[in-house]
C-alpha cells in the first residue's frame, strides 16, 4: 500500500505495508509510483538496539518493528503515525510544507502507551527517495557537505558517495550490507563550529538533488550510509553516542526531535541550494524587515571592543553621512577596567567610557535617524561578576554538582526562571532607557556536552537549554516587535535556521583579513538566505581606491554590514563609500527575492578568482580578483545561455579597467581586467 501527500512542488510518496514499517519512497512530483525504501523512523533506546550492530543510526530494532496505524492530512500538514507493539511507543511523523515550495518540514513525536522507555536516539526522518527521485545508483550520486571554523566559515566539498565512506562490498557473500557510512556531528551548543546542518546529494551528471538541513540551536547528526533495503539519509539531533543525551518517554512525557528540512531540484548543486534558501524563506517566522537596514558597527577593525563617548560621535556623525540606517556600538560599552571579560553578565553601561552617560551616544544616533543598537552576550556571565553569586545555583550549567567554566565565564540554563527574568530585565532596560532598536547577541564559549541539573543526560539537559533559548527570544521579539537582532557566535558558529527563522542578520565570519573574506562571503548564501548574510565591508582610510572597492564588494550582495573608520577618511574616499551604501540599498527588494548561484563552483578548490550570483529579477554577479590571479576569467552561466546579455556596473560605476565579453552559445561570461590586483566588481546582467 502507498500514501500520497503534495503541495504541488513536492509529492510524498510513503509505503504503508502491513508487513514492514512505513517508508519515505520519493518527494519527487513526477516520480515513479513505487521503489526501494528505508524505514521512515530509527529509534535506539535502552534493551532495543541495532541488527546488525554498528555506529550508525540505521537498522534499529524498533524501527524495523514499526507499523502503519493511521494518518491526517490537510493542505499544508500530513501527520503518519507507527506504533510499536513490543515497547508500546507510538512514533508519529510530521510533514509540513509550503504550496509551491519544492521542500518540506520534519519531525517526529515519540509517545508510549505502556512503561516508559529510554531513548537513546530518534530520527527526525530518514529516507533513501534520493536513490528513486534521481534514478542513480549509489555509484553514480555526489555528496555535498560543509566544514566551519573561526575565521574560516562554509568550505563546501562535493565527493562521489564511495569515495566520501560508502565502501563497496558484497552483502551476499557476507548476509549483511556494508556498515560505513559519512557521518558529520555537530557537538555542544556550536551548531556549525566544526561542520554545517545543511548537506545535499547529488546525482554525479546534475540532473537531481536533494538537500536538507538541520534545523537545532545546539548538536545535531546526519548521515548517509546503506542497508540491505538500500541507501539512506538519517538526520537527527543529539543522541547518546555523539552527545551523551538520552530522554525516558512516559505516558505523560512524550518527546518530539528537532525539526528539519528536505528540499528537492531538478539540477545540480546550484538548483539544490535554491531549493533550499525557498524553504528557508518560506519558512521564516513574521520577524523579517523587509527594508533591510544598513547597520554600522563600531567593532571589527574599527574600535575593537574599545567605545568610548570620544571615539563613537564622530564615528557616528560619519556613519550616517555615508547613510548607515543602524548603528551598534559594539562590545566594551559595559567595561569599567578593562577587564572586562570575566566579568560580564549585569550589562551596566560604564560611566568611564561614557561620562555622560550612554544615553549620549544613543542620542546622537537617534538625531541623525540611525536606531541605536547594542552587542550582548546573553547566556554568559563571568566568574567575577555579582550576578554569578546572586542567582540561584540552578540558573547555571552544572555537571556533577559543579558549575561548568569555560574561558572565564559560567553558562545561564535558561530553563530556570531566574536566568529568563534576568535577560529580560536587562533587554527590557536597554530598549527603555536608551532607545535600542537592534541587538546584537554573540555567543563565544560553548559549554560541553550540557548540564545534568534535575537528573538529566547533559545532552538532554543542553537541548532542554536550546528549546529555552528559543522561546525567550521568542518572547524578547513579541515584547519589542520593532527590535532587530543579530545572529552572532564568534561570528558564525550557530548558523543554523532554529535561530535564523527567528532572527534577522547572521554575521558571516569575525574574518579581519579582506582578502580572505571573499570565499567566506560567497559560500555563505548556501547556508544563510542572502538578505540574512552580514557581510563584513570595512574599508579604511589608509586604503588604495582598489582595495577599498574590494572590501565594500563583499557586502553589496547580502547585508552590507559596515565597519572601519569613516571618520578619518577623506571626502572621496567617504564618497565611495557612500556610493556602496546606495548601491547596496538600491538592490535589496531583489536581494530580499533572490536564489544564490555560484559561477566558479560551490565546491571548486580554492583559487585566486572567487564569484558569487544571485538570480532574482535580474542577475548580479560579485566578482573578486586577488593577488596573483591571471587578468582573465571565464564564468559559466548556465540559466542564461542562448539569451542576449548586457553588462552593466553596480558597483563601481565606474570600472575602465574591467571588460566583458558573453557567449550566449556557451551561457560563459567572459572578464577581463587589466588593472592591479586586489580588484573587484558588482555587475548586473
């Protein structure tokens, strides 16, 4: 037997047999009416294993045990629901989706009807429809996947599925399929401070896709692998294995995974991602400011952490002369000695910073019609501060009956109530007293596995944090709709979209080096929606016209997010960047409407030349010459072929050391440019 569900760019095609569980067999609209499936829910728990035994989170026991019970279905919801009669669990799961989205959301709910079970791990979904939606065989799909890092944010790579761990052997011979696998985890509360949520197969000639991502605040695993029914995508959060996490499900305590996304495309890796960034866009919550400020902030390399009232209000007259529409005195603004870093959590402005208060530099902002806007680091509070001894013990992670520490500062659980009023005193406080209309919420230590307060796993206690997190910025913006918030974690450590469907600009890197921001820049629009990307443009008086171009370029297709000192600059080179600044906000209603492309490949191994598109009503192009690359470069674009093509600057407007030249034939532009290197240049085509 078989279920369908559709909202008309996605079909769900499940098998509901009575003598298997139900699998997940295709997504693809037009797909084949029947194929090889995986069960649709692993679940690990205490007593109730694998078989075979393995690492992975396949061939689960009880998700071989599970079977069809019933199903609900409305235009944009279809709920499935399983039981297992051995253990009494009853496994229902959710898809929700868009019309006319290709991709949908998933989670699972986990409920018993009998004595509790301990879990260990729970699939938001697995599925092998890749292999039936795509027609390929194992040898014939790509995996794309994302590694993170400070300063060294979304380096993407493509491997044929064998080459990446799917080892070829023979399951005949040895009654059982392969055990290997690719698996990529996200550890602690870093949602992408190693690997990235997001992933996609590929068919190896570019005619499918499937994408997805994780969708959690804290850790996550995915992985591909192969079982007797054939190959499959698992996507969960955290499990006991990787996270130390485990959670009892009684009658009266059930548990629901953290949701993900599955997104669908006839292409290749660029098709993928569009697929994706229309889900994430789909799916955001109404928390989007569709003007898309220009924010200035003070900290990256400006004042570093140093504001004070006499190096902000020229900074600030300067920021708005070249048309900032924010700006965010960043980090320092609390710091009375310095020392400021072990001692955080009260977020008291410093009265020797600012020895008029800070409503002085708040108030210069508000003349020039600029929202002032602050940096927090909300779920910190340093081992010297007052507050680390006045809340209750229970407010902060523990193991073992012991606060956790990590580089100076203890970590608020904001499970508790005390750490929920505590922000909220303080948030409340800024934007009454001072007129804050834009946070920007950083998060540089990570805790751990988690906290064990109450009895729990550390890593259900951690997730218990995560889902805490959420609902307290959830209340913040329902308190403040006007307020913006940053997404902030040493730039881009949890960029994922538990956050960025609340949140409204993710910093894309703490990158401090131009010319090692442009592949950050380029890669980030696979991750984040483009009008969501914070990218870095801080250009600096001491800069050549070249250079200064170069930095402003890597913000006009995102979210322009300015830095440097403005102040001591010139009037022409004020000039330029105020024409950035014009330039960028002429293009944020297409912006704010656009799917990412990437000319020179998502994937490509470094090189001297880096580009980045968007398609939207038109078709922009950021293209960074560094050091040296050769004068000329030829840039696929394969969605205009065969059409007429004309180049026109966005910025510079003035460029009379580049040229263009299209082949309509080949869908190539080809671009030359005899000047010094470094160079780059925003085009419409």
């Amino acid at each position: 037997m078989t279920l369908t569900w559709s909202t008309g760019a996605v079909r769900l095609l499940l098998r509901t047999d009575d003598d298997g569980p139900v699998s997940l067999l295709s997504l693809r609209p037009d797909g084949p009416p029947d194929g090889p499936g995986v069960p649709l829910v692993e679940v690990q728990a205490h007593g109730h294993g694998r078989f075979p035994g393995s690492h992975r989170y396949a061939d689960t026991t009880i998700g071989a045990r599970l079977r069809y019970r019933d199903h609900s279905a409305s235009a944009d919801e279809l709920r499935v629901v399983q039981h297992d009669d051995v253990t009494g669990l009853v496994v229902t799961s959710v898809f929700r989706g868009v019309a006319d989205v290709p991709a949908v959301t998933a989670w699972t709910e986990v409920a018993v009807t009998g004595e509790p079970v301990h879990l260990q791990a729970v699939t938001s979904l697995s599925t092998g429809a890749f292999l039936v939606d795509s027609g390929r065989a194992v040898d014939e799909l790509d995996l794309v996947h994302g590694d993170s890092d400070w300063v060294a944010e979304s380096r993407w790579h493509r491997t044929p599925l064998r080459e990446a761990g799917l080892v070829p052997m023979d399951p005949t011979a040895h009654h059982h399929a392969s055990r290997s696998r690719f698996a990529l985890t996200s550890r602690s509360s870093w949602s992408t401070g190693e690997h990235l949520p997001s992933g996609a197969l590929v068919a190896r000639d570019d005619s499918w896709a499937l994408s997805w991502q994780v969708e959690h605040n804290g850790a996550w695993h995915w992985e591909v692998g192969e079982t007797v029914d054939g190959a499959y995508l698992a996507l969960l959060g955290p499990a006991d294995g990787e996270h130390q996490w485990a959670r009892v499900v009684t009658r009266d305590q059930p548990f629901t995974t953290v949701p993900v996304s599955l997104a669908i495309a006839r292409g290749g890796v660029d098709e993928a991602f569009a697929a994706l960034s229309r889900q994430r866009r789909a799916t955001l919550r109404d928390r989007r400011a569709p003007e898309l400020p220009v924010i200035f902030n003070d900290y990256m390399n400006t004042l570093m952490g140093d504001p004070t009232t006499e190096k902000l209000l020229p900074l600030v007259d300067a920021a708005a002369d070249v048309g900032a529409d924010v700006f965010c005195v960043d980090a320092g603004w609390y710091d009375e000695d310095g020392a400021w870093w072990d001692s955080v959590g009260e977020w008291q402005p410093s009265r020797t910073r600012f020895p008029g208060g800070l409503g002085e530099v708040t108030d210069r902002i508000r003349s020039h019609g600029m929202v002032p806007g602050l940096w927090l680091e909300p779920e910190v509070v340093g081992v010297r501060s007052a507050l680390a001894r006045t809340l209750p013990a229970d407010a902060f992670f523990q193991r073992h009956g012991a606060r956790v520490g990590e580089h100076g500062r203890f970590h608020l659980d904001l499970r508790h109530p005390a750490a929920v009023a505590h922000l909220d005193e303080v948030v409340d406080r800024v934007v009454r007293d001072f007129g804050i209309g834009y946070l920007k919420l950083d998060y540089n230590i990570m805790p751990g596995a988690g906290t064990d307060v109450g009895g729990l796993a550390p890593g259900d206690g951690l997730l218990g944090h995560n889902r805490a997190h959420l609902a307290w910025l959830d209340g913040v913006l329902a308190r403040h709709p006007a307020l913006l918030i940053e997404n902030c974690a040493s730039g881009a450590m949890r960029m994922d979209y538990a956050m960025l469907s609340r949140l409204h600009v993710q910093s894309t890197s703490d990158q401090q080096n131009p010319l090692l921001y442009p592949r950050i820049s380029a890669a980030a629009p696979a991750s984040v929606l483009p009008e969501q990307c914070g990218n870095w443009a801080y250009a600096q008086p001491g800069m050549s016209v070249d250079e200064a171009v170069f930095t402003l370029a890597t913000g006009i297709l995102g979210r322009l997010y300015l830095a440097g000192r403005v102040d001591l600059m010139d009037e022409g080179r004020r000039a330029l960047v105020r024409s950035a600044v014009d330039a960028h906000k002429a293009l944020r209603p297409e912006i704010a409407a656009s799917v990412p492309f990437w000319p020179l490949g998502l994937t490509s191994p470094p090189g001297p030349w880096v580009a980045t598109g968007l398609r939207a009503g038109s078709t922009y192009l950021t293209l960074w010459r560094l050091p040296d690359a050769s004068p000329d470069v030829a840039l696929p674009v394969p969605h205009l072929r065969g059409r007429a093509v004309e180049v026109t600057p966005v910025f510079p407007l003035s460029t009379p050391s580049w040229s263009f030249d299209w082949d309509a034939d080949g869908g190539v532009l080809h671009a030359f440019h005899d000047g010094t290197a470094p160079a780059a240049v925003v085009v419409r085509l």
